[in-house]
C-alpha cells in the first residue's frame, strides 16, 4: 500500500479513489499468487506430456554416449529396426531433442533438451571413450622396456 499512499500525497484529487485502487492492488497481489500456482501447474503436466517412446528414450542414451550417429549405427549398436530409428530421429529432430546433421557434420547430435530429458529421469550415461587407432592400442599392449643404469 506504500504505491497509494505516494500516489495520494502526490496528487490529493486521488484521494477519492483510494478504495478502488488498494482494492485493485489487492487484487493484483492474488492474481500474481494465482499466475504462480497455475505455472507449477503446468510445469507437472508438461513434464507428464512429455514421455518418449522406448526406442526413442534408447536411441536417446545412445546419442548422449556417443558424439554423433547415424541411424544404422543406432540401430545395430540398440538391436532395434533401422526404420524404426530413422522414424524416431525425424520426430527427436523435429521436437527439438536431437540436432539433425548439418553440412560437413557425420549424423545426428543431441540437443539441450534432449540431455535434459534424460537428466530428469536419471538415464543420462557418461560418454564411452572413443575409439582408438591401431597404433595407439599397439603402444597400450607394448609396455616400454626397462634400461639398466650405467655405473
């Protein structure tokens, strides 16, 4: 009510619209009260709404492993039908859930919102390591031999 005591002092003819205007402040504190309770609302029924398929939640996992992929890798790493994938990276790419590949880039990425999915239901897995070339496994295996010091 300090807003209408400042508003009266300032301009005394106000001074016969007091009543409405705390009535109207009032009202727009429970408003406010009203607006937040509705927004927890329906952040629950979005977090319902928004449940992926099986298939989609795996080919998911799989994108938050590895950096990138293409629907055959997806599908023979997860065992699940290549067109099943493909179908299921066309609505992730359209719901804003995976990156489609751009140019110069090799397949689909997964997007913000796609890591905060999995986040929230506890199935986000660290990335695996990638690959290493030959050479690098060849110089794991061969550990280097000991040299004896000169005296």
């Amino acid at each position: 009510m300090g807003a209408i005591a400042d508003l009266i002092r300032k301009i005394p003819a106000a001074a016969k619209y007091r009543a409405a205007l705390e009535a109207m402040e009032q009202e727009n504190v429970q408003l406010k009260a009203e607006n937040d309770d509705l927004r927890q609302e329906l952040a629950q029924y979005l977090q319902q709404w928004e449940t992926l398929d099986g298939d989609a939640v795996t080919t998911l996992v799989y994108l938050s492993q590895y950096e990138r992929g293409h629907s055959h890798e997806i599908a023979a790493t997860t065992k699940v039908n290549p067109q099943t994938v493909e179908a299921y990276l066309k609505f992730l790419a359209q719901h804003a859930y995976v990156h489609p590949p751009a140019d110069g880039e090799a397949g689909f990425g997964i997007a913000h919102k796609g890591r905060r999915y999995l986040r929230e239901r506890g199935l986000l897995k660290p990335p695996k390591a990638k690959a290493k070339s030959a050479t690098a496994r060849a110089r794991v295996a061969t550990p280097a031999q000991k040299t004896r010091k000169r005296r």
